[in-house]
C-alpha cells in the first residue's frame, strides 16, 4: 500500500518537472510576452476562410526560396490556374503562415479583367515554416497548397 | 506616406495581359517593435489596403497584414480592354490614402 502511495507521488514530481522544464524552454525560445501562433491557429484560419467547405490540393504554384537568410523581407510568387473568364475566375487568394505571431498574411482580390491570377509579393517570417495559399474560385469550390521555408534570421522585429 | 513607384506600360493591344508593379515606400510598422529608449510598444501603422482601379472598376485588390514587408511591393495582371486611367490606391491605418493614376493607351 505505500509503495504505491509513493509511486504515485513520484510519477506526480516527474509530470510537475517535465512542465516546468516544457515552460521554461518555451519561454526561452519565444521571449518573454511574444507568443507564436500554432500551426493549429493557422489551420483554423484556413477553416474559416473556407466556411468549412472541402478544399482540394492543386492548381496553385508557389515560389519561394529554399532558404530565406532574411526573414524581413522574403520574395514569394503564387499563381493560380484558371482562364479568368466572366463565367470562371480566381475570386480571391490568401496567404497564410504558420510560425508568425498572426497566422493571416494577406488577401488578394481578383476580377476577370485581372486576365492572369498571379502575384508576387514580399513577406516577413519569423522563424522556419509553412505557407500556405488557399484560394477561392468564383464557384465557390477551393484550392490549396503549401510550401515550407527555411529561415536562418527571423524578421518579426521582436 | 512617401512616394510609390509604378511600372506599368505606356501602351498595349486590346486583350493583352500586361504586368503591372508597384511599390510604396512605408516602414510598415508591425505594433510589436519596442522602442529601444523608452521600451515601449511602437504602435501598430501598416497599409492594410491596396487597390488597383481601371476606368472605374477595381481589378485587383490587397489586403494587408503585419506580415507583409516593408515598402510593400506587389507584381500583378490586367487585361487590356480600354484606354484610360489605372489608379492604385494605398490605405494606411487610421485612414489615410495616398493615390496614383496612370494612363494606358489600348489599340
């Protein structure tokens, strides 16, 4: 009987430690009152941008460097495949991340007359991640793709 | 806000899709920079909004977060359909706007 009683205790210490060591460690790498977003954050973004309707993977190309040595300013280029008619064109495209303090990034609104759904842009990342595009066709159906950089210097000024 | 740049071509053919850059020169501030004197929190002053109108019809909008660099630059399409006017407009927080117009000749 008190042998379990103390293997209880002890479990008890060791899970106490284990958090205490999980905090510090993350209070370390993210600084003090400078929270990341969680790719979980980024995910529901996605959802919501969405309205939780079905998104397929495809359709779009994103380019980014492999390796971003400045995280300040990272040169990024997606185009979309559609014919941009009146009948069937890329509404809107956005730019999500997710290792930034905000998953959004930013919106791009298309029209017919845009002729070609591309763009390029320059963004700030913080630290190593994902981006990801989800664009909204004038059906209403969805497209996504992903891509993951490398940063060696983060850019989120913290 | 500062001067933008604009590249857009002086003429096209009708139909033609041409490429269109721009770029603004903002410092973009995020809102979580500290100022290295004080240690206070710079607030927050981006342009969140940038719009591109041709002949009264927007074909192209952005809208910004924090994430986007400083002197946001942005490579996009259009179609030429008409001569006339391609006016960008910049929205910065708290309201301010500054515009540019362009002229295309379209034959």
């Amino acid at each position: 009987m008190s042998d379990t009683v103390s293997n209880v205790a002890i479990l008890d210490r060791r899970q106490v430690l284990t958090a205490a060591g999980a905090v510090a460690v993350a209070g370390f790498v993210m600084g003090p009152g400078f929270a990341f977003a969680k790719p979980e954050d980024a995910a529901a973004r996605v959802k919501e941008a969405t309205g939780g309707a079905a998104v397929k993977e495809g359709r779009i190309t994103i380019q980014l460097p492999q390796i971003a040595e400045n995280g300040n300013t990272v040169p990024v280029t997606v185009s979309v495949e559609s014919p941009m008619s009146d009948a069937d064109f890329v509404k809107v495209a956005h730019i999500f991340v997710d290792g930034n303090p905000t998953p959004d990034v930013a919106s791009f609104h298309f029209s017919p007359m845009s002729g070609k759904a591309d763009f390029s842009t320059r963004i700030r990342l913080a630290k190593t991640q994902n981006v990801i595009v989800v664009a909204q066709m004038s059906d209403g159906s969805f497209f996504t793709a992903s891509q993951q950089i490398k940063v060696t210097i983060g850019g989120c000024g913290g | 806000m500062a001067k933008a740049r604009i590249k857009v071509p002086s003429s096209a053919k009708k139909g033609e899709i041409f490429e269109i850059k721009t770029l603004m020169s903002h410092n973009m501030e995020t809102g979580r920079r500290k100022d290295k004197k004080t240690g206070e929190l710079i607030p927050r002053k981006i342009i969140n909004k940038f719009e591109c109108v041709y002949n009264g019809k927007t074909v192209f909008s952005a809208d910004f977060h924090p994430s986007i660099s400083a002197n946001p630059y942005l490579a996009f399409s259009c179609r030429a359909t008409e001569s006339g006017k391609l006016e960008f407009r910049w929205t910065e927080d708290g309201g301010a706007v500054t515009s540019e117009t362009k002229e295309i000749q379209v034959s």
